[in-house]
C-alpha cells in the first residue's frame, strides 16, 4: 500500500503500475485519503474507513474538479465524521435514495388518476406549471423560501390569486402523498411554510325573475333541443350541471317527490326534492328506447360530455354575459332565500357538506330584508303595515 505526501507535484507525477488495473496512493497525513491512478491518467480521490467491521469508501472528487486544499479538507471532515462513529458512504446513499420531484409528481398522478373525480385538473396544472419548475430538482432541496418566491413569481406573471393557491395545494398534495408512501425525503411539506392570504374567489351571480324567463325563451330556440330541460331542471332544483346530466330513470322517484343522486361532490349520497314545476318538467321529457339517462345527447343516447357552446350561444340570446351555467343553482338558492327559506334548509337542498357553504347566500334575502326595514319605519311613523 503505497504511502505519500498527496500534493499537487505527486499526484500530478503519479501513474499506474504497469499491468495493474489501478494503483492507489494513500495518504501519509490523513487517514484513509487516498488517490486511486488508472492506466488511462485518470486520477480520483477517495475516503476509505472501517464502519462494523466492514470496509467502505466515499468518492471525493476527481483531479483537476477542484481544488487539492478543498479535496484534503472534504477528506478530513469525513475523516473526523468517522472517528465520531458516522458513516458517511451511508450517508451518500441516503441522499441519492431521495428521488427528484419529477418523480414524486409522476407518482401523485398515478394515484389521483384512480381516485380523484377532477384528476384532468390536476395533471394540467402539474404538467403547466409544478413540474416545468420542480422537475429536476430533488425533494430536499425544496424549501418554503423557494416556493414562496416562485409563487409570487405567479402573481406576478398575472395568474389568478384562486389559481396560485391551487398551484400551491397540487404541490403540497405531492408531498403529503410521499410523507404517507415513507418515499425518501418526504419528511417535511414545503408547500406549509408559504404564507397566504385570504380568498374571495366566490363569483355571486344571481338571476332575477325576468332574467330566468328571459333565459328559458332563449333555451327554447337552442339547437340542443334538450337544453330547454336542463335550464328548467337546473332552475327548479339547484342540483350541480354534472348531477343532472349523469341522472338516471331509475333515481327519480315521482311518487315520492324525489331525485336520488348516489355520489355527489361531497362523495355522499343525497335525495333532492322535486317541485310541482320539476315534475312537470320531468313528465313532459322525451324517452328513448332503452335508454337509462333522465335527460340523455339524443344522439349518442349517452350523458352529454359537455354542453359549453349551446349554453353561450343561449347565454348570449339571453343577453346574459358573464352568466355560467352554475349560476343557475346560486339563482336557485336566491329565490328561495327571497321567499322566507332559512340557510339551514337551503344546504339541505343543495346537498352543501357544511354550514359554511351556505353562508355566501346570508346576504341576499334582499327583497325580504326591504319589506322588513319598510314595515319597522311604517311602525315607527304610525302607518298601517301589510301582513
């Protein structure tokens, strides 16, 4: 076992025995450094240590990548991470163990691909913006200062607030996922640290009774000769697009009043009550042939996948602008506030998991509120008020 002094004069003057595969030159002042010489001239330097009685190295550096002084401190600092009874090889491996996010994200998708209704939304926003960034770094060194910067970066570019903190929880989704998985690394969520404010993402648009009317006449001459329905249905129960256009014969129970809907947003199933008016609607639908769908593409005797481009062009008729389709079930619940309906039992209709939820329509009890202020000052004035 070859001992020298490993300054730069050796080591450049080093070569390798002749008919040898490699020589090594150990170090004559720190132990365990040494520098491995092959026949092509290539020369890299190693830490070798005793670790449970098993013999083991650390690849330093090659020569000529840095600097001999910095390639003599690295060895003694492991050297003296030795002596304290670590492992710096294991250590090593550890760190090479922990993958990049890249492959953390490709992970996530899979699994929401099996389990998450809105899986489409995530992998966009993944493959547009987490990953193009996060890719190829690795997990560890990923932390909240960073993501706090990038975020902002988001703003800035003029993403929507709405659209940033659905960045931020894909992201913190990923590493939730690897936390519960055990993946390497996985240790903390980076995405927590972030500090964000507060939401007011609600869009509130509410029809009044005009607008409905004015929006019926104009699904009445839509192409999509079931839209009529949809409109009408949509406005009289308050139930989600998707709910409606998935419904089903068999869940509609008209002696009973009522519409079955086996999985709704909240992965519950609920029973929606249906009006006389809803009925009527339901009585008057055409049916097909063995078809199970309430309100089916007359086409494809299938759910419609989409009906985006008949509800704008109706939207537009309807001069409407700005009027989503969801809409329609925020105007069910403005009616119903404006008629006496109490919160509790408007999220009992539209199927809302909490009472939260139902809060945004605690305003519009509108006209409710008006005729109320008017009878208290007709009192305070001494005129008759109407019952």
């Amino acid at each position: 076992m070859p001992m020298a002094k490993l300054d730069n004069a050796f080591v450049m003057a080093a070569r390798c025995e002749p008919g040898k595969r490699k020589t090594d030159f150990y170090s004559d002042e720190v132990k365990g450094w040494v520098c491995e010489v092959r026949p092509s001239g290539g020369k890299t330097f190693y830490l070798r240590y005793d670790h449970n009685g098993r013999q083991k190295q650390i690849k330093l550096a090659a020569f000529g990548d840095a600097p001999l002084a910095q390639i003599r401190k690295k060895a003694e600092k492991l050297r003296a991470e030795v002596a304290l009874g670590g492992d710096p090889a294991a250590k090593k491996a550890e760190a090479r163990a922990v993958p990049l996010y890249g492959e953390l994200a490709s992970q996530h998708l899979a699994d929401a691909k099996l389990h998450q209704k809105s899986y489409a939304t995530t992998e966009m926003y993944s493959r547009r913006h987490i990953v193009p960034k996060w890719g190829r770094v690795r997990i560890t060194d990923i932390d909240s200062r960073a993501v706090a910067h990038w975020l902002a970066e988001k703003r800035a570019e003029g993403l929507a607030p709405a659209t940033v903190e659905k960045i931020r929880v894909i992201m913190g989704r990923s590493f939730e996922l690897g936390q519960r998985w055990g993946i390497p690394g996985c240790t903390t969520n980076p995405t927590r640290g972030v500090p964000r404010k507060p939401l007011n993402n609600a869009r509130e648009r509410f029809l009044t009774a005009e607008e409905a009317e004015r929006l019926r006449a104009a699904a009445a001459l839509s192409k999509n000769t079931q839209l009529p329905h949809i409109v009408d249905l949509l406005l009289y129960t308050g139930a989600r697009v998707r709910e409606l256009l998935d419904a089903r014969w068999e869940h509609v129970h008209v002696d009973q009043r009522t519409w079955l809907i086996p999985t709704s947003k909240t992965g519950k199933a609920r029973h929606v009550p249906l009006s006389r008016a809803a009925l009527d609607v339901i009585a008057a639908l055409p049916r097909f042939k063995d078809c199970p769908y309430l309100i089916p593409n007359p086409d494809t005797l299938k759910p419609f996948v989409s009906i985006k481009h008949a509800w704008q062009a109706v939207r537009k008729l309807a001069n409407l602008p700005g009027f989503r389709i969801h809409d329609t079930r925020h105007s069910f619940a403005s009616f119903c506030v404006n008629d006496g309906v109490d919160l509790f039992t408007i999220g009992k209709l539209l199927g809302h998991a909490s009472y939260q939820s139902t809060q945004r329509y605690a305003h519009l009890a509108n006209d409710t509120l008006l005729a109320a202020v008017e009878a208290g000052a007709k009192k305070q004035r001494g005129l008759p008020t109407i019952a």
